[in-house]
C-alpha cells in the first residue's frame, strides 16, 4: 500500500470514529455546529451560534433530534455550553497548548451551509491571531488555518490526526481564500469549566492593554520562561496604575504561576480568588514585584 492510500486510509478511520461527537445546532435564528463535552449531554459550540436564544434544537449524528438549553455564553472567546440531556454521548478529547503546533495538519467537521457531515482538510497556518468579534471587542490567541470553515462550521471542532479537539471553529474571512480562525482547546478548556460551573465566566481585570511577547533568548535565561505579556498601555484609575504598573512592563507570572499568554493571564484571573494579587515583572531590566487588587469589571 503507498503512503498516499495509508493516509488516506487513516484519514477516513479517523472521521468514523470523531464523527458522533459532532452535532448541529438548530433554530429559528440559524444553525450552526457543536462538539460533545461530557458524557452526559453537555455540548460545546460559539457563542454566536446561540445568540438571541436559550432554547434550541439538537441533531445529533444517528439522526436524534433533542431539546438543547443554553447554560452559559461568553462573547470574550465566543464560546457556549448547551444542555441536551442525553446521557451516551460520544465525548471529543480537548488537546494541550503544548500539543497545538504551526504546520500540523488538521481537520475541520461540522454543518457548512447545511450541508451535513462536511469535513475539509488543511494544517495549523499561524498561531495567536488577533480578530475583531462581536461589538468590535477582540478575540485574542486564535488558531489561523486553510482547512476550510464556512457559515454552518461555526463551533464544530478542529480535530489533529489523532482525534484530539484543537480548537473550536469560530470565523472567516469573508474576501478570503483558505483563512480561517478557530479558538485555541487550551482556552475552551477552562472557559467551558466555568460555564458548566457558573453559567459564566466571572472576569476581573487590571486596566491594562497588552501583547504577547516572544524573548530573546538572553531575556529568556534571565526571567526563566520563553514569554510573557507586555503592557501597552495603561488605563486611569484602574487597578494597574494603581499598583505601580507602567507601559512597556513584561507580566511574567501571578501568583507565581507563569503567564506565557494573554489567555493564561485571563484565566488566572477568573480561577483565582485572592484579592490582592502578586504579579511578577520584567521591568526596566530587572524581575521586580507588585501587589495588585483586580476590579470585578472594566475600569470605565
């Protein structure tokens, strides 16, 4: 058998088994995709797709139709979690940061168009890209990739070829040709945690705008991890100018624990729960501290 049959071959394999954990979402506004979450019910999909609605229609992939109910939504990463109440669903596994790379390939499933069962095949173009999403707020960290997504993909999972769930097909570029945006697994992972949770992602916020960083490797030695997230700008009267932070600082841990990314600093600060938070700096040369007490919204 030629490399190019095994592939292939595997390929098909591959989609048997990942396509019962792919379903539609349906109703009046639309439709869109979704992948299960839980063994239990609970499924996975955009934010956007479920917008306007708390009642929804199910169809999963041996034809079931079945009452769906929107337990949480966050338009900060465009992510839902819906409720449908079947108890043997089929569960995709949600892949590590660590295991998302540039240059893998990659498959997209869902319900392009209407088009049931669609798959598309392409490889992981650009990590940590910045979109405009809805009411011009930014989602950060997404996945770029040629396989194609199209309206009806929305939330349906992009699948490495072990059947892990990479990230969660979110946009288009609607001009473009062989563009597309996923949310990264790592940041659906938590996001999905505490919808299931709460019904929400309770945020806190410092006042800051900020970018991830790359160091250059004698940095790196210096702070003891590879990145971390620099501050742009600083808003007034908000937590972050009030604990001593400045434009041009480098956040690379709170409370101790490292902040590689925008997404690890927003999820550290939905998970932990000390007011007073420690955050380390890379700041005019040198590692220095400082305490800071996040607001529970955006300073205005």
């Amino acid at each position: 058998m030629s490399p190019l049959e095994l592939f292939s071959d595997e390929l098909e394999t591959l989609v048997e088994r990942v396509a019962p954990g792919v379903v539609a979402i349906e109703h009046r506004r639309g439709h869109g995709t979704a992948l299960t979450l839980t063994s239990d019910g609970y499924v996975l999909t955009n934010a956007h797709v479920v917008d306007g609605t708390t009642r929804l229609r199910v169809r999963f992939h041996d034809g079931q139709h079945v009452d769906g109910e929107v337990i949480g939504r966050d338009t900060a990463t465009d992510l839902a979690v819906v409720r449908t109440g079947r108890s043997d669903s089929t569960v995709l596994t949600l892949a590590s940061g660590a295991q998302v790379k540039v240059g893998q390939v990659v498959l997209a499933l869902g319900h392009p168009f209407g088009f049931e069962r669609s798959v598309s095949l392409g490889v992981v173009s650009a990590m940590e890209r910045r979109l405009p999403g809805k009411d011009g707020a930014m989602l950060d960290g997404l996945i770029q990739t040629d396989a194609a997504i199209n309206p009806g993909n929305s939330g349906g999972p992009l699948l490495n070829v072990r059947g892990q769930v990479v990230g969660i097909n979110t946009a288009m570029l609607p001009f473009a040709q062989g563009i597309g945006f996923a949310v990264p697994s790592s940041t659906a992972s938590w996001v999905s945690a505490l919808l299931l949770r709460h019904g929400e992602v309770r945020r806190r916020f410092l006042g800051i705008a900020a970018k991830n960083e790359t160091f250059a490797t004698e940095v790196a030695s210096k702070v003891g991890q590879p990145k971390g997230v620099r501050i742009v700008e600083i808003g007034r009267n908000t937590p972050a100018s009030d604990g001593g932070l400045e434009s041009n600082d480098v956040l690379l841990r709170l409370n101790g624990a490292s902040v590689a990314s925008i997404d690890d600093l927003q999820r550290l600060l939905a998970l932990d729960s000390e007011q007073v938070v420690d955050l380390t700096l890379w700041k005019r040369e040198a590692v220095v501290h400082r305490q800071v007490k996040p607001s529970a919204r955006r300073a205005a």
